[in-house]
C-alpha cells in the first residue's frame, strides 16, 4: 500500500518536474530569441517546451480555473479570438492567449509557457487559443475546451491543406471528441460548417446572419462550396452574405442551412468603422467595420451565451475594444490616413476589395508574397474580383515578392496600376506620393507581407514592436 502510494506520488513529482523544466526552457528560449531581435519569438518557445514535455499543454491546460474556449475556421480567427478574451477579461479574470496570430499547436503552447509561473503551474481563469483548422484535432485533445468556434471555411492556402473535404473530416473528428460538457458553436450560414454540426451526436449552437439588406448581390468568384453533401446538386442560395456563406438549401430538401439559434438582425455598417446587430433582443456594435467583422461580432456573442455571460455585459464590453493585431490597422502617416488589412484568401481579399469600394478607396496598394505562410501557389489571385476596384481605384501600386503577378492581374481586371514594385518600402513611399495629404491610402496584404510591412513601420519608427505593448 505504502509502496504503490510512493510511486504514484513519484510519477507526479517526476511530471511537475518535467513540465517545469519545459516551461524554464521555453521561457529562457522566448527572452533569448527577442534579445537577438529576432521578432517576437511567438512559437519557437513552443516548440522547445514540447520537445521536453510533449504533454507540456496538456498540463498547462489543465490548470485553466473555468476552462478554454478554442477559435477556429479560415477568416476572423484573430478577431474573434481577441473578442471573447477581452469579454472574459472585462470581468474581471485572468485570460490565456495566443495573441499574436500564431495559431499552430506550438504557438498555443508557447502562449501558455509564458504566462506559466516559475513553478510550472499556470495561474489563471480562461484560455482562449485561436487554432488553425488542420491543428483542431490535436488542440481539442490537449486542451479540452469547454467552447469550440467554427467561424467558416473557405479555400485557403490549398498547398498546405489539399482539399476542403478532408479538412472538414477532420474538424468534424476534433468536434466528435469534443467531452460531454464542451460545446460547438457554429456559423449556421456556412454550408461545410453546416454539414459538419448537422452530423454531429450532440447538437451544436448555431449563430448566423439575418438581414438581406446587406447581402451580396450574386455569388463571387471565390465561392467555393455550392453542392450539396447529401446529393451533390448545386446548393441555391436566397442570400449570401460573404464569400459562401448565407441562407442556402439544396432544390432536393435534403440539406440546408440550419435555424440560427444566435440571429443577427438589424445589421447597420458603417464603413470601416463600426458594425452594429441585434442578436438575443441586445444592440451590439463594434468598433470595426465590414460584414465579416458581423459575423465576428455575432460569433462572439454566442460563444458568450455559451459560457453565461450576460447580454448587457457583453454589449457595454464589445463597444470598447480595438482591432485585433495585423488584421485591420489605421494609423496617420505622413500627413496620410493608412488603413492596413490582411488578406489571406479569395474570401478574405473580396472582402476587403470590396470595404475599399464601400469607404471609396482611390489609392491603394496591393502587397502580394508567396512564402509558405502565405501559401506557395499564388495562381488564387484569378479567383478574387479585382475588378471591383475599377470603378474607383486611381491607381493601385503592386507590390510585394510576386508583384509581377499582381500587376498582370490588374492589367487584366482594368484596373489603373503603377509599375510592379517588389520592394515593399519603395512601393509604400510611392503609395504616399500618390496619395494627397490629408486623404486616405489602403493597404492589402498577404500575412508574410503584413509582417515585412510592420517590420518596416518599425523599423522607420511609425510602430511600436507588438511584442513591446
Ligand atoms: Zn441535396
């Protein structure tokens, strides 16, 4: 009796070493690789930790007092993610997260070393972790979160994934083994996140948009989900309010999009400023614009209800955030106003065509990269409608390692454009000399780009580091 008392207490002793000496690592590994200036050191911490203790996350995660909520889905992760923090910090708690877009598992678990203690424990209320969809089977299985957001899945960086279908197999796998007491919450206006959470055991929490006065007014080109999972006929849309996502149904009534429990109504944008719904008989607005940043809004608030926060709460809380890192960035350069949005898809780019149309962005850059974070294969560029920013746009400088590609892509969508400039600081200085002071200049980039272009705010002393606020 006493010996196996003894070995049980030494596994655990053996185990609160280990993972306190994967937390000592990881955090010697953060501070060194920013001492080398080696940007915020967001991941390589993580992967130095697991190596010690691949249960590191695991054994941090559990330490979370109320639990973790996951963010997951192709577009507005970061918001989201950002979003929900802020409700559970407001109040008030102690909140985890993985703030600075690195949504791998490493990334996860770098954000929970350094805010581990010295002891290895991890003293705090909630952890919110943005994850990338392929990572989610893992993330539900190490972090065992009460919530798990599925935002929405379009065609994204295709030479890291393969297809859509196997994704969706595997995020639907992740929500299965979801425990008793975590919950789905869903974007019902999404058909493969729809498909996904009609074919689970336990019933998700659906949210979705309601109000076709601001949808689209025909599918774009980067739809890319329009058959039906049961049959394969081509899904009918009655609304679509961004990319693929709206109210669809097949014309064989064998699928469609379920009954958001969550409904946005009343939906009012204004330009890229603020977006304002109604969802549970609440007003909701949020200091950010463009119908992805409703549903972002919407999600939010649903992920909330999940976890009993109170409408009015959330409301008065949501009114007072900012824009999460690198995603939509205003700032004054120059005597210029400089809106910066990332793109990361065709879903993601229309978008932010289409909210340069909306606010009449006539000077804009368009920083394209082909790094492997941005997806090697650039030849998507062909589904985006670059066309839309002929009507407005007075030029527009190419930019970025496949700038060349850019160009031609304009030159084919009609769009008045300014020699390919590879070299992204030359090309934002010839973006401020075209634009005249006092006016507003746009700014669309792949995410490698986004990074290049902050490195360069920085370096010119326009930014403060991220990892410095
Ligand atoms: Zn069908």
């Amino acid at each position: 009796m006493l010996d196996r008392g003894r070995a049980v207490g030494g596994r655990l002793g053996a185990g609160l070493m280990r993972r306190t000496i994967a937390v000592l690592a990881g955090k010697a590994t953060r501070t060194l690789s920013r001492a080398s200036g080696r940007g915020g050191g967001t991941t390589f911490p993580g992967d130095v930790a697991r190596a010690i203790d691949p249960d590191v996350l695991r054994r941090l995660a559990g330490d979370l007092r109320q639990g973790a909520v996951l963010v997951t889905g192709t577009n507005g992760k970061t918001t989201t993610a950002r979003l929900i923090a802020s409700l559970l910090e407001g109040l008030p708690s102690r909140v985890v997260a993985n703030r600075t877009g690195s949504n791998l598992i490493y990334g996860a678990t770098a954000a929970a070393v350094a805010d581990a203690d010295l002891d290895g424990r991890l003293r705090a209320d909630w952890g919110v972790f943005e994850i990338d969809e392929a990572t989610l089977p893992t993330a539900v299985d190490e972090i065992r979160p009460r919530v798990v957001l599925v935002g929405n899945l379009f065609r994204d960086q295709l030479d890291r994934y393969g297809e859509l279908e196997s994704l969706a197999r595997r995020i639907h796998a992740a929500l299965d083994r979801l425990s008793q007491s975590g919950t789905a919450v869903l974007n019902a206006d999404d058909p493969r996140v729809g498909e996904i959470g009609l074919a689970l055991a336990s019933p998700p929490l659906w949210y979705g948009l309601d109000d076709p006065r601001v949808a689209l007014p025909e599918l774009p080109h980067a739809a890319d989900a329009r058959t039906c999972p049961r049959c394969g006929a081509s899904l009918e849309f009655t609304t679509v309010y961004l990319g693929h996502d709206g109210v669809y149904a097949c014309p064989n009534r064998d699928f469609g999009r379920p009954t958001p429990d969550i409904a946005g109504t009343e939906i009012e944008l204004e330009g890229l400023e603020w977006v304002r719904l109604t969802a549970a008989g609440v007003r909701l607005e949020l200091p950010l614009g463009g119908v992805y940043n409703a549903y972002n809004l919407l999600a939010a608030f649903a992920v909330g209800s999940v976890l009993g926060l109170r409408p009015d709460y959330v409301a008065e809380r949501l009114r007072t955030v900012s824009a999460a890192f690198g995603r939509q960035e205003r700032f004054e350069l120059q005597g210029r106003r400089l809106t910066i949005m990332l793109a990361k898809n065709p879903t993601g780019f229309n978008e932010n065509l289409r909210e340069a149309e909306r606010v009449n962005g006539r000077h804009l850059l368009i920083a394209l990269n082909d790094r492997v974070a941005d997806g090697r294969d650039v030849s998507w560029i062909w589904d985006v409608d670059f066309e839309l920013l002929a009507r407005r746009a007075e030029v527009v400088v190419p930019a970025g390692v496949r700038a060349h590609d850019m160009a031609l892509r304009l030159k084919y969508a009609e769009v008045p454009a300014t020699a390919p400039q590879p070299d992204l600081e030359r090309a934002l200085e010839r973006l401020l000399e075209l634009t005249p002071p006092g006016t507003d200049a746009y700014v669309l980039c792949t995410y490698t780009a986004m990074l290049d272009l902050r490195a360069l705010l920085v370096r010119r002393g326009w930014l403060r580091p991220y990892w410095a606020t």
